[in-house]
C-alpha cells in the first residue's frame, strides 16, 4: 500500500473515513467514493464507471491495489477512460450485494475484489473479481480489460447497452420475492438441520463443500442443536440420525478450538480455514465472526457444560475487548491478516524463537502440544494448534494434566508478550453499527452465561456508544471513525443493534434497553416495511439505487429479515402485541416458497420458524427484598440451561417502578414472590406453571 510519505499523488479519497478507502488515497488513479459528483460526472462526460469494490483484511484487494491501481500506465488508462469509484463494502453492503448479484450472473463466481463496469445510469454492463495487471494464469490482464471495454464503450454502444439491460434485469429478478399464502411448517427446519448433518465432515467437522475452505458453520450449527433439543423431547428420544445433530457439532466446535484458525496464544477466530484441517486460516480476525462464533459456543456450553467451549468464549471475548474495543467502547471492524507484507507473519512461529524465548525445558512440552517442529506445518513455520490430548503430552512429559495446563498457562503468557512487540496486522477502527449489535449481543449473553461481569460491562459501554456516536438527527447512522459519523443505516444495522438490546434487557433488566429497542423496532415498521410483507435493505428515503432489495439469504452474517423476524417474535411476547405478532405472520408468508425451495442459505430465518412453531418458554423472575441472591441464582438458571426459544422478564417486588413495568410487560403482571422468597414462573402464551423458588427445579422445568 503506497503511503503519504512514498507517494506524489493524492485523490479525492483522503476525505473518507473508512481505512480501506484511505489505503488507495494515495494511488495514482482519480478515484471518487459512491456519490452524486462522480455519477454526474459519468452523465456529464458520457463515460462508463469502473467500480471497485474491497474491505480493508481483503488480501488481493491488497495485491490489485499493489500491481494496477499503483501502476501509473494503468491509472493513466482508467482516468482517461473511465470514472473511477473505489467503495467500502462494508460501509455500504447495498452496493456491494447489488453488484455482487451482477458478478456472479456475469462470471457465475464472486468475491473481492470486486471490479464492475457500469454504464453512467448505473447498469453493470461487465464485470469480475481480481485482474492481474497482464494477462498471465488464464486470466486476462487489467489493462486490456481497460482497452476493450473502452473501445466497445465507443465502437459497440449498442452490445454495452443490452449487455447492461440483460444483467440488471437478472438482478432485479434475484432481489424479487415471489410470496407464499400459507406458513412455513415446522418440519423444514428439521429437514434442513438433518440436510446440514449429512454435509457435515464426520472425521474433522464443518462443511467445505467440495473445496478445501472451511469457514465456522456458525448459524447452521445453531440449527442443528435446536433440531437435536427437539428430538430429545420426544416421546420415544432422538434417533441414531438425531443423537449425529449434537455429535456433529461438537466435533467442530472441538476442531475448530484446536485448530490453526483460532488463536492459541490471544484467544479470537480467523476468518475461515484454507484447509479441511482447520490448520491454516486466511488469518484476518473480523468482528462479526467473534460474535457469531462465541455464540454458539454459548449454546453449546449450555447444552453440555463442557469447559472448553466456555474456555475459547472467554478468550474471544477478552481478546476483543483488548483488541477491538475503542476507549469510547465501540467495536472496531477487523484485524488484518498481512503484516510487513505478509500473510499471517504477526502469528506465526519458529522453532528456534520459542526456544529462545521459553527455554530448553518449557519450549519441549509446549512445541510437542502446540504442534512445533524444526520444519514447520507451515511455509516453513509453524501455525499453533492442538493435534493430540492433554493426557498424551503430559504422560510423554511425565506430568500430570494440571501440571501440564499451569506450564502452558505460562508459556503462553510469555509468548504473547514476545507477539507483543511484533509489527500489529493493520486495525480497520470503523465502528459499523449492525456488527456492533452482533457483539453486543454475543456479550450480553456471556455476561449471565458464564457470570462474568466484564461482558456486561463491555456490551453496555458499546451500546451506548452506538445510541450516541452514530445517531443523527434521532436516526441511527451505519458507520463511525474519526469522529464522523454518517451514512443512513441499512436494516441490517436495525434489526442487529434490536436483537443486542433485547438481549441487553433480558440480561441487565435495565427497562431503558427494551425502550430504545422498541424505538428502533418502530422506526423499522415505518421506512423498511414492505407492505406485501418483510423489509426492504435500504430506508424508503434512501437513495435510489437500480433495484431495492429484500431477501432473506443468509450469509457471512445473518440477513436483516432473519434476525428482524425473531426480534418481532421476542417483542411479541414481551409486550403482547398483536400487531408484532401479524408482521411476523406476514414474514412467514412472504418468504415461505424461498424457505421451502431453497432453505439452505436461511438458517438464521429457520431459527425464527423453530421459536414460532415450537412456541417460547415465558420466564417471569419476580425478586422478592431481602431475597435479591436467590432472584439473581434463577435469573443466571434461566440463561445456563439450553432452551432455544425463551424469553425471560424480571422486577423487584415493590419497588417504585414495578406498577410501570407491570403496565409495559404483560408477562410480569400480577406475578409475586412466593412466601416471601423470590420465585420464578415459567409460562406459554400467558398460560403459567406453579411457580417456583428453586433453581433446580427451574432447570428442569426449562429442559423439558
């Protein structure tokens, strides 16, 4: 990446916020950013527009920028030509997941970097991922790809012109929903959950699907534990079939906490494995990732119990709030993967530098546990992993496990200090407000889950930075940086930030939290809806783009419809609103022929068909004074036991506010403690059990 000090050019991108953006600030080529002056001038001057679409971790982002858009031959070509924008795909996925769509028609592929060609009215006419700078590996190069369609855009105007009609409507039909009339059923979900297991590696878990990458089946996984809960309730128990959900599962979870794609010494997950073995990751850490992969862990550890799964939580989590918490309290994006121009050097290790840093002695029992060799498992280095039991190496070392686990313990604290002091992969510090919502909610969870406050801590330090830092004008923004804050929030951003202050209030039980997620909720209902049922991407005072979008495909991260329909379940519940309940009843409709045809890339939205069907537990904790532990021991009951679809509201008896929370959530009225001590009711539509004072029997209740 060139640099101020290296280079004799600045662009217009030195304005920008987004570090991705800043990288190419200094390039020769014109860029602009997504705006008017740039689409203007494309009308104006009757040029296409080259559209580069990237994200700071991206590696061959990086390579392009490094071999064309630094190449003064090649700018020359794209200024002369073309009107080039350069675009944040993760500040503005509207664009990206449009043009993406237009990519993989046109190539039948897709990934980034994301080079389209449009026409001055917006239309891709071309387009394609990486270019090298000449034709070399069966690819074209970048600079006659420039010529060519520089010439067609003057010679064939008419081929460009139904090219880009043929592509925009291919688009417009992808981002069509054709609704249904009646409901999902519920045995989709269990369909495809027992679909996923069948795709599953049985030797070293999760899914490559043909190739060699394997990226952490987060949302499928969740799937699977909610199939397998279901089975085990049933009369007769799970199947064989049914018992391989869990098992399943837990073999991933297992690999991928021994693997290369987490990190061993600093805790937090790469962003996928290039290898079935979990060995070697494309090293980049991103925010949503750590969100969405300690939440399953969560779950996991509720099903189960097991340490280890709370063990790499508690690591992630501590590894994000030291690294990619800001002292204001939001989360920033992304930790690359490339350091002094290479992949993975920040983590990566040699024999003989463990030796010098541990000793003989302590580098012997660490490299025969971390999988260390003189040759390396890596480029002649070595990725740190887990490849045998504790037992195995303690017995080799003649120690016992604890013995084993308190050297490790300290081995490792000496070797992340010594990482310390490398050259840091670069920190992408924007703060996107849908990923925010994502840890939030991760952390929130946590915070009962395991019983660390921290987590509570962090999660509320980031959500009132969100409610702050990125509102304008009473309207929540999608990004931050430097201190500038802008761009309309998209659903994505709404639907994350209601679900992480729902889990804020049902973890905290601070009234302010389910407040300001019902505000968010209204101001969805009121610019997102559509009124055939479900919600657009983009506001309805949003710029007009060529199409406007709305599915709910699930991908790297859930879809805004996914996790917009859960929150209207949830919010159903809390507030017994019907009219939340007839939204949802409409989403149901709405995307039912996509979740029924094609249901494989909804898991997250399949959640939401399970929590409908199979209908939440109600949990109201009433705290009795004088009595606050016990509340606090059913409260923290609640969230420990594994049950997928629950909701859970609580209140001090007879404190000045309970008349007011009483009158605002339906489910904690007319609810008492029981003989003075605290007690929990566990209900279904409003229908309640006996209530009950002790946890144990709580659990029991909420297992069933």
């Amino acid at each position: 990446m060139t640099t101020q000090a290296t280079s004799k050019h600045t662009n217009r991108l030195i304005h920008a916020t987004s570090p991705y953006l800043l990288q190419h600030a200094h390039n020769p080529v014109d860029w602009y950013e997504w705006g008017s002056e740039a689409l203007e001038k494309a009308k104006r001057e009757d040029k296409p527009i080259f559209l580069s679409i990237g994200y700071s971790a991206c590696h061959w982002c990086h390579v392009m920028e490094r071999e064309s858009f630094e190449n003064e031959e090649i700018a020359a070509v794209m200024n002369e030509h073309f009107v080039n924008i350069k675009v944040d795909r993760e500040e503005r996925p509207d664009l990206d997941d449009i043009y993406m769509m237009a990519t993989q028609v046109f190539t039948k592929s897709g990934g980034w970097p994301m080079s389209v060609w449009l026409t001055p009215d917006q239309k891709p006419f071309y387009a394609g991922t990486y270019f090298p700078p000449v034709s070399r590996y069966g690819r074209p190069g970048f600079i006659d790809v420039l010529r060519f369609l520089s010439d067609a855009w003057k010679q064939r105007r008419e081929d460009i012109t139904q090219q880009a009609d043929v592509l925009t409507d291919a688009v417009r039909q992808l981002t069509t929903v054709e609704g249904g009339d009646e409901i999902v059923p519920h045995d989709v979900v269990l369909r495809v959950a027992n679909f996923l297991a069948r795709a599953f590696d049985p030797v070293k878990g999760g899914m490559s699907g043909g190739g060699t990458n394997k990226f952490p089946p987060s949302m499928a996984m969740d799937l699977m534990l909610r199939a397998y809960h279901h089975a085990t309730n049933k009369p007769d128990g799970p199947t064989e079939d049914e018992k391989k959900l869990l098992v399943l599962v837990e073999l991933t979870l297992e690999k991928m906490a021994h693997g290369g794609i987490y990190d061993q010494l600093g805790g937090g997950f790469a962003r996928y494995s290039t290898d079935v073995d979990w060995l070697v990751p494309h090293f980049e850490k991103m925010l949503y990732d750590q969100a969405l992969i300690t939440d399953i862990y969560l779950k996991a550890y509720q099903l189960t119990g097991k340490p280890l799964y709370a063990r790499v939580v508690r690591e992630t989590l501590d590894y994000v709030i030291a690294d990619l918490q800001s002292p204001k309290g939001g989360y920033y994006s992304t930790r690359d993967a490339d350091s002094e121009g290479h992949e993975g050097r920040f983590y990566v290790w040699t024999k003989r530098e463990i030796i010098e840093r541990l000793g003989e002695a302590e580098a012997a029992i660490f490299c025969d546990y971390y999988d260390v060799s003189d040759a390396g498992n890596w480029e002649g280095t070595n990725i740190l992993n887990v490849p045998r039991p504790a037992e195995t190496v303690a017995r080799l070392h003649k120690l016992n496990v604890d013995e084993l686990d308190s050297r490790l313990a300290a081995a490792r604290q000496k070797l992340f200090s010594a990482r310390e002091e490398r050259i840091k992969p670069h920190l992408d510090d924007k703060v996107l407000a849908s990923w925010n919502g994502l840890m939030i909610a991760s952390m929130a969870k946590a915070y009962r889950i395991l019983g660390e406050e921290r987590y509570r801590h962090s999660a509320v330090r980031a959500a009132d930075f969100v409610l702050t830092k990125l509102m304008k004008d009473s309207r929540l923004q999608r990004t931050y940086r430097a201190g500038k804050t802008h761009t309309p929030a998209y659903l994505d951003d709404h639907a994350f930030m209601i679900d992480a202050l729902l889990n804020l209030y049902e973890t905290t039980f601070d009234i302010k939290w389910l407040d300001k997620a019902v505000v968010l909720n209204n101001e969805v209902l009121q610019r997102f809806r559509d009124p055939a049922g479900g919600f657009f991407f983009t506001a309805d005072d949003a710029e007009k783009m060529i199409v406007r979008a709305k599915d709910a495909n699930d991908g790297a991260i859930p879809s805004g419809n996914s996790v917009q329909f859960m929150n209207l379940l949830r919010l159903t519940v809390l507030l017994d609103d019907r009219k939340l309940a007839e939204e949802a009843q409409a989403m149901l409709k709405t995307f039912s022929r996509q979740l029924v045809d094609s249901p494989f890339r909804s898991e997250r939205f399949l959640a939401g068909v399970d929590f409908h069907h199979r209908r939440p537990r109600e949990v109201a904790v009433v705290i009795a004074k004088g009595d606050e532990s016990r509340g606090e021991e059913l409260i923290n009951t609640a969230w420990r036991t594994y049950a997928p679809n629950f909701v859970i509201a609580a209140m001090v008896d007879g404190a000045p506010e309970s008349a007011a929370i009483e009158k605002k959530l339906p489910l904690l009225a007319q609810k008492k403690p029981v003989e003075g001590k605290s007690a929990a009711y566990v209900c279904r539509d409003y229908v309640c059990r006996a209530p009950t004072s002790e946890p144990a029997k709580l659990r029991e209740e909420l297992a069933k």
